[in-house]
C-alpha cells in the first residue's frame, strides 16, 4: 500500500512540474533577463505551495498508506524549499526592477512597496521568513507546542496573500487558455483537497459521533488517561495505532489541539487517550469535567497491524509511548516480543495491562530499565540482537522518544531489517 502511494505522489509531482517547465519556457519572458528568473522562481514558489497544501490536506487516503509522520516530514522540508525559493524570488524581482530602471535596490524596493500588487508578495514572503524561522528545530524546542502552532496558521493567511498576488503579477498564469485552465484547477483542487480533509470530514464526523468525555483517571505519576464516548462510535473508521487531534471546547481555547495516540484499541463503545503532563493542554487533563465537549480531527497514520508482513512482530516502547504499543497488543496475533524502555519501573506507564495482553497472547515482554548515562544501552544491534536473535524475521513496531526512536531504527537497519518491516511514527504535527 505505501508503495502504490509513494508511486502515486511521485508521478504527481513529476506531472506537475513538467507542466510548468513548458509554461516557463513558452510563456515566462519577464521584461528583462533578470526578470525572467525572477519569473523561474515565482512559477516554482506556487507549485510548491500547493504541493503544501495537499501534504497537510490528511487526506486518509494518504495518510493510511504513508503515515503522518512522514507526511509531516515532506511538508517540512518542501516548507524549507519553499522559503529559499520564495526569497529567491523577491530578491530577483528587486534586482530586475533596479537593472530596468537604473536605480538602487533600496529605491526599487520603497518603490514595489507602494504596489498593491508587489506589497502582496513582499508580505507573504514576510510571513513565510516568519513561519520558516520557528519551525527551525531551535526555535521549535523553544515554544510551547500550543504558541508553535497558533504561529504555524500564518502559513493560510501566505495561502491567500500570494494566491490574489499571483493573480495581479503572472502573465504566465492567462498565457493562454490551457494554462488558466491548468492553475485554475491546480489551485482549487489544492484547496478542495484541504477544506474536505481538515474541515468538511472532521466537521461531519464530530456532528455525527458527538463525543464527550465520559471518565478521567489518573495513572502513574503524571500521566492521565481519558475515556471519550459518542455515538455510533463502532462506524468510526479507526484502529489500534492510530491517533486523533484533540480539542477540549469550553475547557480549553479552541486553537489549542494536541495529537494523542489511542492506548486502548477501539471497540465501537469508547476510545481512550492517555497522556504525560508536558504541556498547557496535557497537564489540563486531569481537570476535564466529565460530559463535556470533545472535537476530534482524525483517526490519523499508518502504525497499524495493516502493514505487517511476517508472523513474527517485535513492539519497542520508550516511556509513554507506550500507549500506542499497548493498543496494537489488542490487535496482533503470532509471535509476540515487546520491549518498554523506562528508567524506572515506577515510570513504566499502563504496565499492568501491558503484562496480562502479552501473557494473554504467549508473547515476551522485557521491561528494560536504567539510565543510558550509567551505561544501561540496549538498543544496540548487539543489544537487540541478545534480546530478540530473530529480529531480521520480525516486523518491528517502534514509538518513543525521537532520540530512541531514531536509535533504534539505526540499529535495526544496522543488523539488516528490511524496510518494509520497520513501522514507526511520532504522532506528531511538527
């Protein structure tokens, strides 16, 4: 399935950008040679904000085959291109118009700015610095998720500014019939794509569910886990494994939304998130009055027992992601090994359930303990190697932290698991 996805979004973007190589080099003439390039990178800047659009539209189609997590990547590092394309762009545009009327780029600059037009784009690429510069991993570790995301909608507003911008600049955009026809649809295909994956569908299936919270019990430490029930919840197209978007109106403002995996496969009567206190939103939990209001964007990503391949599977869990594994134990028959990283037993969040849904299903579970800094390393290859010697026949499930995440995947690749037996996801937005 992720293959089939992947080969479809390729021969898209491959289509597409072929389409705007002709329209460039038939129809992107600027008035002078500078100005043409400046035409190059403004063609290129659209296409690439539409293929924005479509990679944060969650369409589940998408989502199912590739994951989130991977999507969400793409959309990162297209986000980046985006940026140096832009900036390319109005840097361009400055020098052309300094070149064509034999000026400074200062003059031209206070000069552009005084055209509707041109004070579109140069906005636009103002919020985009903006964007870019606090979803740099620096900045990002910096803000609170909530203040990151709220900062990450200017990302619409650049949407509107540049789409009305090209409209007033692109004489490639009404070349000919064919290419106002082709921006047009691309346009308002992207946009389609966005307004039914992020507002029509969840819109539709909160109106139809009408979930509320239905319990609220704490965990160990400072974890908490909620019981969210609705109606006809057993038509909710969701599995073990995957996560919603939650939003608590009327107990929280409205634009603070978190992702939270479920850590209880769904059973058509209720669905459960359970979360560490890391922030505004999770630490509020606790608090949430029992019947209110929940809105959910969602089910998202691939972390399901859909993607397996072998009869063997190997789940790794690092602190609370451990949630996610304990809902795929619901849902995973054949030979079952899970191995949960914790520094202390007394971290080692839904333990209890984790235990009895292995020993239900004749699997092993390590509870792997210690600090890494006093040498505790089992994520080696030589580490996993000794806890699971047939971990190359295994598909391997993995959900933690992004550092051991990351540790794990390498040593798995490491010790030679083929690809399409790795499964992991971050269950996260940025």
């Amino acid at each position: 399935m992720a293959v089939r996805a992947r080969w479809v979004m390729w021969a898209f973007v491959v289509v597409n950008v072929l389409i705007v190589e002709v329209l460039f080099l038939t129809a992107g003439a600027g008035k002078n040679s500078v100005l043409t390039v400046a035409k190059f990178f403004g063609l290129h800047a659209a296409l690439l904000l539409i293929f924005q659009l479509l990679l944060v539209a969650r369409l589940p189609w998408l989502d199912r085959r590739i994951g989130m997590d991977r999507l969400t990547s793409w959309h990162r590092w297209v986000g980046f291109g985006l940026f140096w394309t832009i900036l390319c762009h109005a840097f361009v545009v400055v020098l052309g118009y300094a070149v064509l009327g034999d000026a400074s780029m200062a003059s031209t600059f206070l000069a552009l700015a005084g055209v509707p037009a041109s004070l579109l784009g140069m906005t636009a690429a103002a919020l985009v610095v903006v964007v870019a510069a606090v979803s740099t991993r620096a900045v990002r570790r910096r803000l609170r998720y909530e203040t990151w995301h709220a900062l990450h909608m200017l990302v619409y507003l650049v949407l509107a500014l540049t789409f009305v911008h090209q409209l007033l600049e692109t004489t490639t955009f009404t070349s000919s019939a064919l290419a106002f026809a082709y921006w047009w649809a691309l346009w308002l295909g992207a946009v389609a794509a966005l307004l039914a994956g992020r507002v029509v569908l969840p819109v539709l299936r909160n109106a139809r569910h009408r979930f509320r919270v239905e319990a609220v019990v704490p965990e160990a430490g400072n974890v908490v886990s909620v019981y969210v029930t609705g109606r006809r919840l057993d038509r909710l197209p969701v599995r073990a494994g995957q996560f919603f978007v939650w939003r608590f109106p009327g107990h929280h403002s409205w634009w603070r939304a978190n992702p939270f995996s479920l850590s209880a496969a769904p059973r058509g009567h209720s669905l459960r998130l359970t979360a560490k206190a890391v922030g505004d939103t999770s630490a509020g939990l606790r608090h949430l009055p029992v019947g209110s209001r929940v809105f959910l964007e969602g089910p998202y990503g691939a972390f399901t027992a859909a993607h397996r391949t072998c009869h063997g599977v190997l789940l790794v869990a690092g602190g609370v992601g451990i949630t996610p594994i304990r809902a795929l134990l619901e849902d995973m028959t054949g030979d079952i090994v899970v191995l949960y990283r914790v520094r202390d037993e007394r971290d080692a969040v839904l333990l209890g359930e984790v235990r009895s849904l292995v020993a239900s299903r004749g699997g092993r579970l390590h509870l792997l303990t210690g600090r890494t800094t006093d040498g505790a390393r089992p994520f080696t290859p030589d580490g996993l190697r000794s806890l699971v010697p047939d971990t190359t026949q295994r598909d391997v499930y993995v959900c933690g932290p992004a550092a051991m995440t990351a540790t794990v995947l390498a040593s798995l690749r490491e010790i030679g698991v083929p690809e399409r037996q790795l499964h992991s996801e971050r269950f996260a937005l940025a």
